[in-house]
C-alpha cells in the first residue's frame, strides 16, 4: 500500500455481522473510555450521534485540536435514502470516504452503486492490506480493523473497457437526457422530443443511433415532411444541427452505449445469499475524457430506476445507495428542463427506497433545488489560494447550520482523511456539526491488479447475458427497406410506362395517326404512394402505439 493511499485512510469500524453498529456497542465504547461531559461543547456534539438503531460509522470526534476516540460520529442507516453529498478538494479523501460508506452498506445488506472515475474504486471487492498509517488510524479512532473484502459486480459502459457492458436504447434513454449529452438548446431539445414522439406514435423503434440519424433524415425528407406539419415540424437547419451532434457524437466511441440487450437495472439491487448487498462498480477510466456522456449515463441508469421501482415509503434500510461522483459534470450546460427533471428525481426516488450520494468538490457545484434535497453531509477540507476559492470557501461555511467551530477556518486546516459531518438523525433533524477524523476501509484502497478484475467479470452469471450486442430490425433497417421498396417500384413502374408508350408508338405508326397522351394515372399512384404511405401502413398495422414516457422523457416500457 503506498503512503498516499494510506495517507487518505478513511474507514469502518468495530462492526456486527450486519456491518453497522448499535447503541449497546456505542454505550461499550464510551464506558471504556471513560464518561461524556454531556455539558461542554464536545460532549453536545457527541450526544447528537448517540442514536439508538443500526447506524454507519465514519469515524471520531475532532475538538480542539485533539482526536477523542470515545465520542463516535455515525450516519442512521435509515436515513440514508434522504441522500447526501460528500464533497472537499483533490486529494482530500473522497473516494475513500465512498468506500467507507460503501462496504458497511455492503455489510448491512444494502446494494450500493459506486462510479469508478479514475479506477481506483475496483480494490472494494478485495480485503484491504495491513499497513503502519492503516493501523495508526485505526488506533486513532477506536477502529477494530480487518480485511474484508465486498461481494461485487464491475460494468462499463458499452463494453468499452474492463467490466460487463451496459447500454441503453435511444428509445429508453428519451430525448430529454440526449439533448443533455449532445449540448442541444432548448429549440433544438423540443424538436427532438418531436422526433421521438414520431417514432414512438409509429413505432419505430428507436434501437441505436443510427435508427434516430435514419428517422431524422426521413422527417426532412421530400416524403416525410408533411407528417410532421400537423404536430409542429421540424426544420431543416434543426435536423442538420441534430444530424451534426449526432455524427460528432458517434465520432467520441458513443455508437457502443446504444444498443441491445439493454441493461436491466434491477440487477444493481442484488443481495448475496449470505444477506450482503452487492456493490456494483461502473468502470469509467476509458471514458473519463467524455464527461459529458459518462454523467449523463449515470443521470439515466437512475431515472430508469425511479420508473421502475415501486412506492414503499420510509424503510428500515435503503434498497439501494447510488453514488453520483464528479457530480458538477452533469449540471454543467444543463438547461432547465433537463434540471427540473433532476430536482424531481432525487426529490422522489427517495420514497422508492434508494438514497442518492453526489460527489464534488463544493457544495455550489449542485443546484440550490438539489442540495436542499441532500440531508447527509461530509465535507472534506477547502482551499483557499484564489480570490475564487475564497469566495467557494464562504458560500460552503453558509451551507451548514450553526457550528460550535469556526467553519472557514476548519475546513481550509483539516487534514487528508479529516471532514466536517452533519446527517440527519432517526428523527429526521439535522445533527450537531461534527469535525470528524474519519475510519480506514477494510477493503483495498486502490484499484484490483488487471488481472482478477477481468477474471471478475468473466466470471460472473451477467457476462452471457449482456456481453455480446444484438442489432435487430429497427427504425434504420426498416426504413432504409421501404425506401429500397419504394426506389423499386418506381423503377418498375418507370420501365412499365416506357414499355407502354413504345408500344402506343408502334401502334400509331401502324395506323398513322399520331401517339395518344400519356396516361399518368400509374406514375402518379406510385408517387403518391410514397414512402411514407408504404412506410405508414407497415409500422401503423405491425407495431403502431405510442410509448408513455416518464421522467426525462425515459421510455416506461421496458424493453
């Protein structure tokens, strides 16, 4: 373990079997330490966190200077499904604060969701190794630390890179995030949504990219313009400026996250036999250069589970904890829809049993809508070099309630592995704000060797079912087949019409008088015809409906 990695220790510790502690071993450890001053400042914040049911531990309390093991900060496990944001400078801690976080979840048997930026995160599914920073840590906090390793599951996102490919349907996906993703304004969003309306009223399947490039093109088509003229149309320079994104698009590697089988994600909300929950890691570092699409992908994978899961109110524990890391890449450029969409999400997937955990570096880079949503905070130390910094420093400090600290001074002078806590307690209030030392991961803090993680994931009983991409017939395959339908009966009908007026011109040098006028009445059926007639009549009688969307303009029916 190298002295960065145990520099960010930040762990778990003494557990039970369900991997989070309760009061009788909160009332051991203070009886062995000796008794709380429940009437100095210390002693206050410490009674904030003595709560009564299973609870998470971060760490110790930090007071003046001075680590006080016996006076332990925890988060309820059942209050987080009222979200949290984790946040604090590069180099602070974060990542190991998820992992903390993460494997007592594990061990308690919630499911967790963990975003893998820079693949670091991988070492969660191994046991930790024993180092000097490790155990001094350990000592420090009153932390009785073992290796141990979490059940997990590592994805990617179109197979790019190590882990199970994950994708999606443009259809699912919905027009809402896509413009996202493409950096569409508001015009060119609308005349999306049009777009996938069309396809969704015609059933046109909307697989891949090239089946909405292939709608598209049609929908500004000779043909296929006046179908839109009764719902709004769509504008030449419109299509050409989403044709454009498209292609630009397609040009970053995104033609691997569109497709089938689609991700199911029910499967992030797995247990193991033995009660623990699975911790599903989504490998990012092939696509960290695509911030962009990476957190509008996360943005996805939770609306789709907003739409599926049922409503089940407040729970004893989470059914799922999904961690949202460089949270600032999906607010930035965001319009106002796109975060209207957010705000309702994380406003009501709470009562659907899943907490939200956003990762960032100051609490400004989340919408005021979205933080106000977000009970549970840790906030990692702040730097203040520029006259910017400062001004990020203050507007944090006014982000938590009142403090018995100096808030603007602690949090510039806090140390690697150090943070400032406030969750809300079994009654839902908030806590005291508490400096905390925070415990060290069981797990391994750094990635999994290359190795065992591609074992990992060929090994598990989800590589068969979403390894291999499967291109069915789709919106491309049927309108470039009607379209060759079309081309062809216009040749023949062409062919036809020239056999019939060679004829009529033998017959009128047989008799002498001169060529009768053309009939067209042939010509003009086929071109009446046209492609969207032919294409109309396929889709309206084999597949025609309409999909009802929800939020984000996410597809409701699970394909």
């Amino acid at each position: 373990m190298s002295e960065s990695t145990d520099a960010t220790a930040a762990g778990t510790g003494k557990a039970d079997k369900a991997g989070v502690t309760d009061r009788a071993d909160a009332a051991d450890a203070a009886d062995a330490a000796g008794p709380v001053d429940a009437a100095g400042p210390a002693g206050r914040i410490a009674a904030g966190y003595a709560f009564t049911g299973p609870a998470l531990d971060l760490g110790a309390l930090l007071w003046d200077g001075a680590c006080m093991p016996d006076r332990q900060i925890r988060i309820p496990l059942a209050m987080l499904n009222r979200h949290g944001l984790v946040a604090g400078a590069t180099g602070t801690g974060k990542t190991k604060t998820l992992q903390l976080i993460a494997e007592q979840l594990s061990a308690g048997g919630v499911p967790v969701f963990l975003a893998d930026i820079k693949g670091d995160v991988s070492g969660i599914t191994a046991p930790g190794v024993p180092g000097e920073r490790t155990d001094q840590r350990a000592r420090d906090v009153a932390q009785s630390w073992q290796p141990t390793g979490c059940p997990g599951e590592f994805y990617s996102l179109g197979g790019i890179g190590p882990g199970i490919p994950v994708r999606s349907t443009v259809t699912a996906f919905g027009p809402v995030l896509l413009s996202k993703v493409l950096q569409l304004n508001r015009t060119q969003e609308q005349s999306l949504g049009l777009i996938f309306h069309y396809a969704d009223t015609k059933g046109l399947e909307l697989i891949d990219l090239k089946d909405l490039r292939a709608v598209v093109a049609f929908l500004v088509s000779d043909e296929g313009k006046a179908e839109l003229k009764g719902i709004g149309g769509l504008s030449t320079v419109t299509a050409g400026v989403i044709l454009r994104a498209l292609t630009a698009f397609e040009a970053q590697g995104a033609t691997e996250f569109f497709g089938e089988p689609e991700f199911d994600t029910s499967e992030l909300l797995r247990t193991t036999a033995d009660g623990r929950g699975v911790v599903s890691v989504l490998e990012l570092p092939a696509v960290q250069d695509k911030p962009q699409l990476f957190s509008t992908f996360l943005m996805w994978l939770l609306a789709d589970l907003y739409t599926d899961l049922p409503e089940v109110g407040d729970l004893d524990r989470p059914k799922l904890v999904f961690f949202f890391d460089e949270a600032h890449l999906l607010f930035s450029g965001a319009s106002k829809a796109f975060l209207e969409s957010v705000t309702q999400t994380v406003r009501l997937i709470r009562s659907k049993g899943v907490g939200v955990f956003f990762v960032t570096q100051t609490p400004k880079d989340v919408p005021a809508d979205v933080l106000a949503q977000l009970g549970n905070r840790v906030q990692h130390a702040l730097r203040a070099f520029t006259p910017d910094d400062a001004k990020a420093l203050k507007a944090t400090v006014k982000t938590f309630p009142h403090s018995a600290y100096d808030l603007e001074e602690l949090l510039t002078a806090l140390g690697t592995g150090e943070a400032v806590v406030t969750v809300l307690s079994e009654n839902g209030a908030p806590t005291p704000v508490a400096a905390t030392r925070l415990r060290a991961p069981q797990s391994l803090m750094g990635p999994l060797p290359a190795a065992d993680l591609d074992r990992a994931v060929k090994s598990s009983p989800l590589w068969s079912r979403y390894a291999e991409p499967v291109d069915r017939e789709s919106a491309y395959e049927r309108i470039s087949a009607e379209q060759a339908a079309a081309e062809a009966r216009a040749e023949a009908a062409a062919a036809e019409a020239e056999a019939g007026k060679q004829a009529s011109k033998a017959a009128a040098r047989g008799t002498g008088r001169g060529a009768p006028k053309e009939d067209p009445s042939l010509v003009e059926q086929v071109v009446g015809s046209g492609l969207f007639r032919s294409l109309a009549r396929s889709i309206g009688t084999q597949l025609g409906r309409e999909i009802s969307r929800s939020v984000f303009g996410t597809a409701r029916r699970r394909r």
